[in-house]
C-alpha cells in the first residue's frame, strides 16, 4: 500500500513494475519477491530522485515538443499548448500468462509531469495495433477530462485574458495525443472513427483529441 501510494504521488518511475508486483497478491510467486527486492534496492539507490515543476524551460518542451512542431507542419503549434500526453503500450507481455499488453501514459502541463498510468490491459491484443488503440483510448479519456478542465478554467492555461469573456469549448484547443505507431494513428484520424462535425459536443470534443496524435 505505502508503494503503491508513492507510485501515485511523486515516482511514477516505478508505476511498471510495482503493478507487476501488485498482480501476485493474491498468489505470489518467487518472482514477484525478486522483483520487489530489485525495487526497494531501487528506491534506496534512488531516494533522491523525485518530481521537478519546471516550466516551458522543461526538457519535454526542448527535446520532444518543439522538435516535432518543426518537423511536422500539423504539429506546428505543438510546441506552444500547454499541455501533452504521451501514450505508449507493449504488444504480449511474456511475463503474462495470457500474454496481455499493458497501456501506460503521461500528461505534462506547462513541461511538468502532472498524471501518469500504467496498467494490464483487460484482453488480449491480437496485434500492436489493436494494443496501441486501446492505450490510446485511455490517454484520450484522461485528455479529453483535461480539456474539459481546461474549459472551466481557460485562464489558469492562459486561454483567456484578463477582464475578457471566457472561450468557448470549441475555441479551446484540444490536447494533443502522441502515439509512436503509425498504424494507429492513421486508424484514429480515418473519418469513420473521428466522427463528423455534426457530432454532439461532448463527442467532438473526444474525437478532435484523439485526432490530434503524431509520432
């Protein structure tokens, strides 16, 4: 409990394998108490490493954000939005014995690292693309509450200025989701998927966030 309460809190490095521990509480196995040693060893060799909330001067900003804002012209207000997720999967974990993939993504606001998720997917992916999708789906679920917040309070992400009217959903930008498979992200931005613009709001705002993924 106490791991798993740091995990949510300020390490999210060891989100990944701490759920692996967590899967053999009900029947552990000799190799879930290998892999909470190696943690512990862990935290103790690492009990200086934690959260930095540094700004726009982050290196997610420098090193993925305006890179990808410069190489593709899609992406070219990438660098300035406020906030990203990135999301990400691994296709049949051997460690599982239904070899499930397993999901995981993180949101940055202003360059600081603000939500992060790592967990078994329920059912068995028959290819990467399918496991990608599904990770996406829950990014896009956290995205989509984050634009939803962002909204209702436009000023505190600088989507409005002092003493003027507050935008309106649609005039709030959408938070981009990263995805590094291709095949994904050419299935999420297909028409079928992403919906028409005669869509209800809620259902645009959902379908205009999970477009706005790229590698």
């Amino acid at each position: 409990g106490i791991l798993i309460y740091v995990a949510i809190t300020v390490r999210p490095d060891i989100a990944t394998i701490l759920s692996r521990c967590c899967q053999g509480a009900a029947d552990p196995q000799r190799i879930h108490l290998v892999w909470l040693e190696k943690l512990l060893n862990y935290l103790h060799s690492h009990r200086d490493v934690g959260l930095i909330f540094d700004g726009h001067s982050a290196a997610i900003i420098k090193d993925v954000a305006h890179p990808l804002s410069q190489r593709y012209a899609e992406l070219s207000g990438l660098s300035t939005m406020p906030y990203h997720c990135f999301s990400d999967t691994n296709f049949a974990d051997i460690t599982d014995p239904r070899l499930r993939s397993t999901s995981g993504y993180c949101v940055y606001v202003f360059g600081s690292l603000v939500a992060w998720h790592s967990k078994r997917q329920t059912v068995t992916a028959k290819s990467t693309l399918e496991a990608e999708l599904t990770a996406t789906c829950c990014a896009a679920d956290e995205a989509v509450w984050l634009h939803q917040f962002a909204c209702t309070v436009p000023f505190l992400f600088g989507f409005q200025q002092p003493g003027a009217p507050p935008p309106s959903e649609r005039e709030v930008p959408p938070v981009p989701v990263l995805v590094d498979n291709l095949p994904a992200i050419q299935t999420a931005n297909h028409p079928r998927v992403t919906g028409t613009p005669s869509a209800s709001p809620s259902a645009t705002s959902a379908s205009a966030t999970t477009a706005a993924i790229a590698t």
